[in-house]
C-alpha cells in the first residue's frame, strides 16, 4: 500500500499491484449446496432438540384443559389460555417480561459458547434439519443428489423430484395449520379442513404459513441466515475472547496435506504436514457452505458438523479427537485447558447477564404467582358529576368493569373507603361468568357534610369470596 | 372534493406514482443487467480504504434479492389497479373504508337479526323480564343514554330520573310511549312566566306557594301571598297543581325537581322557563335495538331499585 505524503482524512489507497480487472455483476447467483450427512455428539444433540421442539409444538395444541384446548391465543375474544391461566391484553407485561428472559437468555448463551440458538433450536435450523433428512430418504446422500441434479430430466428423477417437494409440502401445509391451531381451536379447525369448509382467513394462513415453511427450509435455508436473519449478524457482538466458539486448530492442523494412515506423526511433522489430511469433509457436511478452517466467519451457525466429522476422520486415522473443536480465541492463542477455559466462563459479562437473568425471570414468576385472578377498571361518569341523594347525601356514580380472569364463576363483594361514611348505595355484590366481564353502575353516597368541596382520593376495594382483593384508585367530588 | 381542489392533481399524484413505480422497474432491469469493472483481490475487499483501516468488503446482494424488488413492483402495480391508490380512481374494487365499515355493519345486523327477531317478537313490557335482553339492553344504555342520563339512569339536574316509576314519569310510563321517546326524541317547555306575573317579589312569592305543594319547607305568609298567581300556572300543571302527563307537565306536588329545588331554582325556571330537549336516537339506533333499550328502561321503573343485571348465562 502506498499512502500520499500529505496525510488527508479520507485515503483512498492504490490498488494491489497483481489485481487484476474483471467484469461482474451486481448480483451474486450462489452455488446450491449439498450437505453431507454427518453423525456424532452434536448431531444427536441437535436431533434431540429437534425431536424436543417439535413434539411440543405440533402436540401442544392437541391437548385440553378445563374442558377447552389447554394453549389457545384466541385474538377475537381477547382471552390468552395458557394451561391454568387466562390472560387479558391487559396483562401484555408478561409478554414483555418472556421477551426480556429471551433476549438476556440469548445474551448469556451466546457469551458462553457462540451461537447455540442458531445450531441447535432455531426453527430455520430445525426445520432444514428435517426438510434435509427428508430429501436425504428421497434422493440419497451429498453425492447422489450433486449426480441426480447434474443429470438429465428422467422419469425416476421426476418422481424423486416431486416425491421429495410433496414430502416437503405436506409438513409445510401441517406445520401451517398446527401454526394456525394455536389461535383458533385446532379440534374445529381440522373438521373444518376434513369437510373442506376453512374460512378464508384460516385458508389463508394455514397456506401462508406452510409455503414459508417449504420455501425457508426447502429452498432458502442458508441465505436466510446469510442474507435476512438480522438477529444472526448482531450476535457476534456478544463474543469476546473467552467465547467458546467452532475452531480450528490451525497450530496443530497446518500444513494441510494427504498421507497415509500408517505413516508416523514424527514422519509427516518431518515433511512439513500437521494433522489436517485435508479430506475437505468439514467443508462438505456444512449447512452454510465454507471452510472453517478459515476460522471464524458470520456464515458459521455453530452447528458444529464439522467437529462431529473431523472426530470420525481423526478416529480412523488414530490421530487424537479435537482437530476441529469448541475453543475460545484466548484458548487457541494461549494454549489453555479445558479447565482453564471453562474457568474464565464466570467473567464478569457473564456473571451480570445471568444476575439479570435471574432477578428478571424471578420477579415475571413471582408476579404470575401472585396475580389476583380478576381484574377491575373504575370509571367516572362523566355526564352527571355529582348529585344529592337522600338526606342530603352527595352522590357520584362510577362504573366498575369487573373482568374474571379464573375459569370459574365467581362473586365479589365491592367495598369504598377515602372519606369518612362512604358507602355503596347500590348492591355491592357481583357475579361474573367464568372468563367473562361486567360493567357494573355503582353509586357511592358521603354524609351531607363529611368532607369539602372539591376532588377526593378514594379507593375501591373489590374482594373475591376466596379473600383475595385488589384495590383501585378513584376521585370523589364533592359540588359547591 | 372540495371547491378548491382541482382535477389536476388527481392526475399529477397519479402521474408521480405511476412513473416512480415504473422507474424502479427500470432501475432494477438495468442494475441486474449491468457488469462493473472489479479488481479480483484475494481478500475480497473493493480496494477502498477509508480512515486509515477500513475497508469495504465486497459483498453483493443475492439475485434472488432482486427478485423480491420486482415482485414489490408487480404487487404494487396490480394493488394500484385494484384498490383506490392513483389520485382520486376508485381501483377496480371500487373499495372504500365507508364501504368496508357499511359491508362489517350489515354482516353484524345480519347475524345479530335472528336474536332481536326473537325479541321484537315479544311486546316491551315482557321483554323487560327477560334476562338476556336486558343485558343487552343495559349495554346500548351503557353505550347511548348514560352520557346524559348517568350509568344508574338516575340522572342528574336537567336529566331525568328513569329509576322513580310511573309517578316519575313526565308522560304515561308504558313501552310505547318510550319506545316513541327513544326513537324521535322529546321537547320539553316550560314557557317564561316572568312578564305574565309581574314583579320579582311576586315570583318569590309563587316560587314559595309552589314549595309548599309538595311539602317542602317554605314561607307560610310569601305562599299565601303568591297563590293567587298560580292561575297562569294551572293551564299546564293543574288547579291542584299534579301536573298533566297528557301535556308532559311535571307534577309540583312530589318531591322530584329535576331542575333544582329551593326558591332560587323555582323562582328562575318560573321568571325565564326552560327548554328541554332529549335528542332522537333513530338515527343510529335500528328499531330492534330500541325495542330491547326501551325494555331495560323501563325494567328500571319495575320495582327492583337494583340496576346491576345479572349477566346473560354463559354460552
């Protein structure tokens, strides 16, 4: 590089002598890529989650609680059945609260050992997992699908070719109406689908939601983590040297090179080579297509098949296990052990995000456990501010939304305080239907002189028959 | 449109809309067939280097990125065509939002229909006994009366009581008669008396002979002086002063006084009269709707003091 002698704020510098021109486009037309089957640690780990994930998704809807489906988001009545509770819009907090865990889990995870999300329980990885063992029953392993795509149109490859994308489309179309099932009832929605009447909108998402899922795992995969997954770009910023990320051992790898199993290690050290045979394996069994051997890239979702397929290689060749392995930059660079490397996990970044963590998960359960299981909006009425009842009495009328969040019907007893002798002039009892509300009027009437003209703080009080209260906040006013 | 728009710029948004769309086209056929000369270096940067230490990498877009800009592009056209987009055309679903809420409105009173069928098949006086209606009910009184005549339908000073029975009421208490009042409204009329009786101390004196019709605590010697201007008041409320619900003249004898008690109230409505108006609910409320609103109101005269229906059993 050649730099002016003037120093400027902007350097544009001169190019490299050996580059050499060439004309390209401004799009990038990317090989497909093939990935080779791959067994071992981590791939059982990863069918594990597989396994784990997708029982609970498409069974979860299936089951029922309280005589209705045990996990129902029903939007049109604004009702949210999780098991045992019901939550209103107005409980969105613990929305908030789950979003909060999600990320500051992500945090940590990610701190610790790289992107674990993105190898082993992200959907996109999930679903091409499965969307991959089905096209490696259809049309055989890496090899077998690079010839069958290579070759020309034949009647077997047609019929491979269309078995596997209505494979592919048939768990794409489940997976959209199990999707849809979670927020209409999924019993109703697959006699509707048995009698062909699926209302438009359930149509539409059920087809929605199922081409996403054949288009992202069956075509996309890689270039969604690549080219739209933002959430795959910006954990990188959570790596630090202490990160245990997929690497390899370039000190004991280099130089790369063929030889024979029998040869010594102190034989091929003498010729220049290190443990790396340079079989390519890990390059073929990843899901993103590059080198790891290049060292960390953004591509690299730690899916870890590489390691998984360096082992079986290194196995066969009595060389050591770990040529590729979960290491950290520091770890590489030093030379630590895994204990080492294992000690420097509880790094302050890591202590404060499960600190976090903690304290966040610990107060959204407390709250849960805690929440009174009804729920009560005061309004004033607006019209008539305040009027004499009898006696002289000043009267002031409010309408209570009484909102039962239980499954149960249940009846509250409705209680004023604030001034002395307010008192509820209408009933104070109210009984609402299981998961319903009610608007109730209520009249509050005070002693003809008990406080002065103007606007009083009070209090409603609203008790379940179990004991349990909540308090609500509300103005008296008192006229001139 | 308004008197100051002119049909120019219906075509001058259209005109800009239509040649921004095509122009990405445009740009998006020509950048997918342009070739740029590159420096093929080994570290895949585009040779710029800014601030001493960065460089540009040269990582270009997929082409199957470039299709979804195209595919924008027809999704926006074939939207354009079909839905109001290009200055005032109406596209060729001629959809509107006024439309869209008609079309929503008309479903809902289409599924609503077989309910208020089985409602406006029962006279009101009935369905003020049926639990459900009056559930119903009590929400279109939540939702249209209760602004004036409070939630509790005890009104206030101006708005009438609803909850004091036949005695209460102005007029004849019967489902027809509310059921009138709901749809085209009231006008009531207390005409100003203040020329007709004279000086303010022979109001004062009336105000007193009026208070003391229905009891209330007032000036024997004023009542007596003020009876004998009562005469202009008969006509509508009567020798004795009960009122006339034929005329919708109020009662003087109970103790309900919507516009106010004492002298100083009874004095001013006498000097000034007053006009009172309950506005006409048809326009917005279907005849249905009325029939089962004019049961709640008149459940609320129905003996129970309580108001707090009990809500419709669970479906």
């Amino acid at each position: 590089m050649k730099q002016d002698a003037q120093p400027a704020k902007v350097i544009p510098i001169a190019l490299a002598q050996d580059d050499s021109t060439v004309l390209t486009s401004l799009y990038q037309t990317e090989g497909k890529i093939y990935p080779r089957s791959v067994s071992g640690w981590f791939s059982r780990w990863r069918w594990a989650l597989v396994w784990a994930t997708q029982l609970v998704f498409y069974g979860l809807p299936w089951l029922s609680q309280h005589g209705r489906q045990a996990v129902l988001f029903d939007l049109s009545a604004r009702r949210f059945y999780i098991v045992d509770l019901v939550l209103y819009p107005q409980d969105l907090i613990y929305l908030t609260g789950l979003l909060i865990i999600s990320a500051l889990s992500l945090f940590l995870f990610t701190a610790v050992a790289g992107r674990l999300w993105c190898g082993y329980a992200c959907p996109q990885t999930v679903y091409t997992e499965i969307f991959l063992w089905i096209e490696r029953q259809v049309e055989g392993d890496r090899v077998q699908r690079i010839k069958l795509d290579q070759g020309p149109m034949s009647t077997g490859k047609f019929a491979r070719k269309a078995l596997k994308h209505g494979l592919w489309a048939a768990l794409g179309l489940w997976t959209g109406f199990t999707f849809v099932g979670y927020f209409t009832p999924i019993q109703e929605l697959a006699q509707e689908v048995a009698r062909l009447q699926l209302g438009p909108w359930e149509s539409f998402w059920v087809l929605f939601y199922g081409f996403a899922t054949y288009g992202n795992a069956g075509w996309m995969r890689e270039q969604v983590c690549k080219y739209m997954c933002p959430y795959a770009r910006f954990q990188s910023a959570m790596f630090d040297r202490d990160t245990l990320i997929v690497s390899y051992d370039q000190a004991r790898g280099e130089g790369r090179g063929a030889r024979a199993r029998s040869e010594s290690a102190a034989a091929y050290r003498a010729r220049g080579l290190g443990d790396c045979i340079d079989c390519g394996l890990c390059v073929q069994v990843c899901p993103t297509g590059i080198d790891i051997r290049k060292g960390l890239q953004y591509e690299c979702i730690s899916c870890s098949a590489c390691i998984d397929v360096c082992n079986t290689v290194m196995d066969k060749m009595h060389y050591p296990r770990g040529l590729i392995r979960y290491s950290t930059p520091n770890g590489l660079a030093h030379g630590l052990s895994v204990a080492q490397m294992w000690r420097r996990v509880a790094r302050p970044r890591v202590l404060i995000y499960t600190a976090v963590l903690l304290a966040v998960a610990a107060a959204v359960m407390g709250s849960l456990w805690l929440r009174t299981p009804f729920k009560v909006d005061v309004v004033r009425d607006r019209g008539s501010i305040a009027r004499r009842g009898d006696a002289g009495r000043i009267e002031n009328v409010y309408r209570l939304q009484v909102m039962n969040a239980s499954e149960h019907r249940q009846s509250y007893t409705l209680q004023v305080e604030g001034i002395e002798g307010l008192q509820i002039a209408s009933s104070n009892k109210v009984e609402v239907a299981a998961a319903g509300s009610l608007w109730v009027p209520v009249r509050v009437q005070m002693p003809p002189t008990a406080a002065a003209a103007g606007s009083h703080p009070i209090r409603f009080r609203i008790v379940q028959d179990d004991g349990r209260e909540l308090l609500e906040k509300a103005v008296f006013l008192v006229p001139r | 449109m308004g008197d100051f728009f002119s049909e120019g710029w219906s075509w001058y948004v259209a005109l800009v809309s239509v040649i921004s769309v095509l122009a990405c086209a445009v740009l998006l056929w020509l950048a997918g067939k342009a070739r740029v000369s590159a420096k093929a270096r080994a570290d895949n940067t585009t040779g710029h280097v800014w601030d001493e230490d960065l460089r540009e990498y040269n990582n270009p877009l997929p082409r199957w990125w470039m299709w979804l800009f195209i595919i924008t592009v027809i999704f926006g056209l074939i939207y354009l065509a079909l839905y109001p987009g290009l200055g005032a055309y109406e596209g060729m679903h001629k959809w509107s939002q006024q439309g869209q809420h008609q079309a929503d409105a008309r479903q809902m009173r289409e599924s609503l229909a077989p309910m208020y069928a089985q409602f406006t098949a029962k006279p009101v006086a009935d369905l003020a006994k049926d639990a459900q209606a009056l559930a119903i009910g009590q929400r279109h009184f939540m939702n249209y009366c209760s602004q004036c005549h409070g939630s509790d339908a005890r009104g206030g000073k101006g708005y009438p009581n609803l909850t004091q029975g036949a005695s209460g009421w102005l007029g004849p208490l019967s489902g027809e008669h509310i059921v009138q009042t709901i749809t085209q409204g009231r006008q009531g009329v207390m005409p100003a008396m203040g020329a007709a009786i004279g000086s303010e101390a022979a109001i004062s004196d009336l105000a007193h002979y009026v208070m003391s019709l229905s009891g209330s605590p007032h000036n024997e010697i004023k009542a007596f002086g003020g009876k004998k201007y009562f005469a202009a008041c008969a006509a509508c409320h009567g020798n004795d002063g009960k009122g006339n619900k034929a005329l919708g003249a109020p009662n003087l004898r109970d103790s309900y006084w919507l516009h106010g008690w004492g002298e100083e109230a009874i004095a001013n409505i006498i000097k000034n009269g007053k006009t009172n108006v309950m506005p006409a609910q048809a326009a917005w409320l279907s005849q249905e709707q009325i029939h089962v609103l004019a049961a709640y109101v008149l459940s609320l005269s129905g003996g129970s003091t309580e108001l707090t229906v009990q809500p419709a059993p669970a479906r």
